[in-house]
C-alpha cells in the first residue's frame, strides 16, 4: 500500500456528506427532485464541482447498528474553498429549503450535513498482486 498526501495544499478535494432519508413510498418523487432539481441547484454554487449519490447496501457487518439514513451524496469542494463553499451554502440555505418536496423528504431521520478537508489518502501499489 501506497500513502500520498492528502492536505489541503495537495490539491485534494474537500468533501461535503450529507445523509438524507425519504418518506417511505415517496422515494421515486424524493429522487426526481434530488437529482433534476436540488443537485443542478448545488452544483451552481461557489466551490461544489461534483456530486454521487448512494443507497444504504442491504449488507452490513456484524454488531453494525440497522436503520438510519438510507441515501448518502458526496459532494467534492474545490480544494481549500471549504469556507468559501460553506458560506455560499449558508446563504443559499432559504432557497433551496423552499424547494424541497416536504412530502417526500423524511426530517424525522434527522438528515446531516458535513464538510470534511483533506486528511491522508492510501492506495494500492500498482506492483501489488
């Protein structure tokens, strides 16, 4: 295994994770306003260049607690911009929260939103079998 740098002056991206959860049988509205309305939304502002969205795999380890936020986006953060990107959220914040389908989105689970900066990344060697 390979270590590389990973501070913020290596270039790497910052992340922005956030874990939502959508009203049980509103999930195919929840992802049409996710990915037409609210991702095109965020991508526009200071500092965001890219989004993926995934699901809760049925699959967990043992001792692993069950429940919680089904859907997890990742959004990258242009390096060193967290701050630049956090306010433009920030002030965003009113509008894209007048257009979340209220109906389809699951506030009971308690959705979180985290920025986190470059720390240390790891890799495989390409000589490794």
């Amino acid at each position: 295994m390979t270590k590389e740098s990973g501070t913020k002056e290596s270039g790497e991206c910052a992340l922005l994770i956030v874990l939502t959860e959508a009203v049980p049988g509103k999930e195919e509205e929840f992802h049409r306003w996710y990915d037409t309305e609210h991702l095109p939304h965020m991508l526009k502002l200071e500092g965001f260049v890219s989004a993926r969205r995934y699901q809760l795999s049925s699959r967990a380890l043992p001792g692993e607690p069950s429940g919680g936020p089904r859907f997890l986006t990742i959004y990258e953060v242009e390096p060193g911009r967290v701050e630049e990107a956090a306010a433009a959220l920030e002030g965003a914040w009113g509008d894209l929260a007048a257009l979340v389908p209220r109906d389809a989105l699951d506030g009971s689970v308690g959705a979180s939103h985290r920025f986190y900066e470059p720390l240390s990344a790891f890799g495989r060697s390409s000589s490794a079998p």
